[in-house]
C-alpha cells in the first residue's frame, strides 16, 4: 500500500500487509480495529510518528488518530503469498522512493 500525508504532501509511505488494508490503518493509528479506542502499546508507525510532528497537520484539531484517513492510503498490488508480497514492497520502495521509510528494502534485492 502507499501512504501520502494530508498536511505536507510530499511526504509518503510504502507498506505491505497480509491483514486487511483496515486492520493495518488502525495500526497506524494506534487504535484497535475492533472497538477504535486506544491501545496501551500501539506499534511502531513512521506514519503516526510523521503525523505527530507535521506542521500541516498541527493545524487541523482533533487527535492523531483523527489526522491519519483511511482515503490517504491506496493498495498497489496484491500477492498470492507473504515472499511475493515483501519483494512487491522493495520494488515499490525502490521505484516511489518514499521519504517514510527508514528501510530501503523489505527483502534484500540483488541487481543484475
């Protein structure tokens, strides 16, 4: 999936899921799927983390949960199983660029 900032713009996101894209956005958010209240230890997210100190976004009120849309967020492509789905994200990382993500890579591509 890919991830473009409201407040900024330029800011974005590779990711890749084998939840449903939903179940992953409430982990961004730091809020359970379930009853959208949240959670005591959220997971890493470098887009929560964005969320908390973009200027664009410091303007708008409302919790950070509030500032992170589902309609940012637009799947890529699909993968019948989890080793074709880490390579699509490192190819899609390599290709997009996103200034996000801390890895360049979800699994190691060798070019030949």
């Amino acid at each position: 999936y890919h991830y473009s900032c409201l407040g900024c713009k330029s800011r974005s996101y590779i990711g890749s899921t084998s939840r449903l894209l939903h179940v992953r956005i409430c982990g961004h958010k730091g809020i359970s799927c379930r009853t959208l209240d949240d959670l005591g230890k959220p997971e890493q997210s470098a887009i929560r983390e964005h969320t908390i100190v973009c200027n664009g976004l410091k303007r708008k009120k409302g919790k950070i949960k509030d500032k992170i849309n589902e309609n940012n967020f637009k799947i890529l492509a699909k993968a019948k199983n989890e080793f074709d789905l880490r390579i699509l994200e490192s190819l899609y990382i390599r290709k997009l660029r996103p200034s996000l993500n801390k890895d360049k890579s979800s699994f190691p591509l060798l070019l030949v």
